[in-house]
C-alpha cells in the first residue's frame, strides 16, 4: 500500500463471543475455538487536504507508548523525530530558536494525518494472512490522531540590504560645479542659480539612494526633484541554522520568492534611530510588481563603472520610487492621489516629493546619517542604517 506507513500491533485483545469472555492470543497458536475476531492495532499515515495546520503529538505519542506492537516489514513507520518536531513546531507558533537565539521561520508545506486506531478481523482469516496488505482499512476506529509536519520551507527575517558598489558614494560634475558656486557666492539671492537649501544642483547617489537636485521656480508649489532607491535585500546563510532545528526526515527548502516584490512593502525614512524625525511610510502596488520593482536584483541589473557617461544614463533610466509608490497616512492608509499626474499636488508622485525631499537633501549635506525602515508582510520593522560620509549600509535593528 502506497500511502500508508505502518505500525501494526498484534492482538491487544479478543472479542468473544456473546457466551464466551476467554481471552486467547493468536500468536501463541493455542485453541481459540470460541474467539471469532481479532483486534489489530493500526498507524495510519495519509496526505492532510484539509487546511494547513500543525498540531500537538504528544497524545498519539503516549498512546503509541502504551500499545506493545510488533514491527511487520510492509513499509518504514513515520519516525519519531517528527512527530517531536511536529510538537516543538506546535508550541513555537512556527518559529524555531538556535541554542544561540537565532531564528528560523517555518512554513508547512506539506502535512500529513497520523491517526491510531484498531480493526477487529476474523481470527482464521488474519492468521491465515497476518498483514494489511489488500485489505480495506477506511472503516479504522480512530483512538487519537494528529497533524504531521512531513514537508516545510524555512527563511529568516535576518535579512541584509545591500548596494552595488558604483552607488555608494558619488555625485556628477554638475553637481560638483554647482556647490562650488553655491558655497562661493556671497550673495544670498543669489544662490538659487548654483543650488537650494545649502545643496547644488545636480546627481547625487550615496548608499543606493540617487537624488537629482533640480532648480525650483519661485512661483511653483511642486518640485522637480526626483529620487530612486537601488537596494537588493538578501537573506543571511541559515544551514547552520537548519542542520540544528530540521530533523533530517523532514524534507525542506528555502522559502521560494519570499523577499519578492509581489508583496506589500512599506518604507520610510528618518534623520534619528528612533524615527522621531521621519517620513509617513510609503508603499508599493503588489499588482504592478513586475513593471514597478522596489527591490533589485543586482546580479541581474548590469550597472556601468560610475566614472562612466553610461553610469549617469542609467541613472536617468531608473524608475523614480515616488513615480511608483503611494503615500500613507498617520495610520496607514493610502493617502488618494491621482497615480498619472506627476506635477500637481493632487498627484501621488509630488505628494511623496514633498515628504522626502527635506530629508534626503540634509542627509546629502551630510547633516545626519539616513534610517531606512522596511516593513514586509508578518515582520517585525526592520532598520538599517547609511553613513552620511561612505554611504557604507549597517542593519542595526532588531
């Protein structure tokens, strides 16, 4: 039988007949003329459909533990260390500590029912074949059952975000001139021909986040600066991790696409570690993750050496974030806009200009270090941090 692992236990008990209580055990080949049926133990094990869920097995375990069984060679009996897996699994809400506090995140796969139960047989017939082997076993009165983890995916929120190295520290000779002029000019009202709010005008690309300083006209109430945020998130090395918490029956694999961009993701960003001066969160359209990516994939993305008149063409070709996000509000709601009006105020892109802008711009003027908060779907906020002088990426927390 192809999905079923068993166990089977050898006569527990007869059942006389209705004039007879004598108690007689086949295996002993004794007379047992007045038993008419045998009681088999049986453990069951067949594929779960139902809802994906774990549970407790400590209770089949101790029936187990209480019924003397014999071993019949008609396939491999679901070992044990997954039903203990299964518990610890049960009691951990799906998250598994390493001696040395690191933690890995299990997801159910595949899930299998495992359930004790007996059969009574005719006693001639059993002893004439003592196996399961072509008999219908659906009708098994269950004693107890339970939910058996038989396939998991794992991953962790230990997550690194990284840069390619061509944008971590750099700004474009037009944004050099321009600060030179800026700083040098001794009129104030003049400044604005070089730059604005102490910054000149031009490239800017520190830690993965790329700034176009542009001139504003006075009269304006939007601004023509344009940002985009070139990371890659990647997961850190867990086969320790795995070769500690998984027994080796349980078959498992890396989450698939956990860290895509089909999910919710939310980002804001702060001047402080503890978000006392920062942004609203920002968010992305799972439905245009494709066309409109927040993450890249660096070893895909071919970005050119940026001494390079090609680096600057690039950056001109990157999708802005506040062309492809949406602002949200005290409390988390997407703030309405109009997603084709990239000018006005009532556009979803100025909206989130606006709030960044004051920000990125002290940040370049190497004011203070850039906070970077990411929030994923069932994780805890993740923060990292960008110097303000190397552009250098830090988690620091959790």
């Amino acid at each position: 039988m192809k999905r079923i692992l068993l166990i089977i236990g050898i006569l527990i008990s007869l059942v006389a007949s209705a004039d007879n209580d004598d108690i007689c055990i086949p295996s002993e080949f004794e007379s047992c003329d007045s038993v008419e049926t045998v009681r088999i133990h049986i453990l069951d094990t067949v594929p779960y459909t139902g809802e994906m869920s774990i549970s407790d097995c400590s209770d089949l375990s101790n029936s187990l533990a209480s019924v003397t069984t014999t071993i019949f060679d008609h396939g491999v009996p679901y070992a044990a260390s997954a039903r203990e897996f299964t518990s610890i699994l049960s009691s951990s809400e799906g998250v598994l500590k390493t001696i040395d506090g690191k933690d890995l995140q299990i997801v159910p796969d595949s899930i299998k029912l495992q359930r004790l139960g007996y059969m009574d047989f005719e006693i001639n017939d059993w002893e004439s074949n003592p196996t399961l082997e072509g008999r219908d076993i659906t009708q098994l009165a269950e004693i107890e059952s339970c939910f058996l983890t038989d396939e998991i995916s794992y991953f962790s929120y230990d997550l690194l975000l990284s840069t390619d190295d061509n944008l971590t520290n750099w700004l474009s000779q037009d944004a050099r001139e321009n600060q030179i002029g800026y700083d040098s000019e001794s009129q104030e009202v003049f400044k604005f021909l070089y730059g604005k709010d102490g910054l000149g005008y031009g490239d800017y690309v520190i830690g993965g986040v790329y700034y176009k300083n542009t001139p504003r006209f006075l009269t304006a109430e939007w601004s023509y600066d344009e940002f985009s945020i070139i990371w890659e998130l990647m997961p850190v090395e867990l086969s320790e991790r795995v070769n500690e918490l998984i027994p080796g029956d349980i078959l498992n694999r890396l989450k698939d696409n956990w860290l895509g961009n089909c999910q919710p993701i939310k980002v804001r960003i702060a001047q402080d570690p503890d978000f006392i001066t920062s942004t609203n969160f920002i968010t992305n359209k799972p439905s245009h993750c494709v066309q409109n990516p927040f993450f890249t994939n660096l070893q895909n993305d071919i970005i050119p050496d940026n001494t390079t008149a090609e680096f600057t063409q690039y950056l001109e070709k990157r999708k802005r974030f506040h062309h492809i996000a949406f602002l949200m509000n005290d409390i988390g709601e997407v703030i309405p806009c109009e997603e084709r009006d990239k000018i006005s105020l009532d556009g979803c892109s100025q909206k989130i200009v606006q709030e960044f802008e004051i920000l990125l711009r002290s940040f370049l003027r190497k004011e203070h270090d850039l906070f970077i908060e990411l929030n994923l779907p069932k994780w805890k906020n993740k923060v990292y941090r960008i110097d303000r002088f190397n552009g250098e990426v830090a988690s620091i927390h959790p």
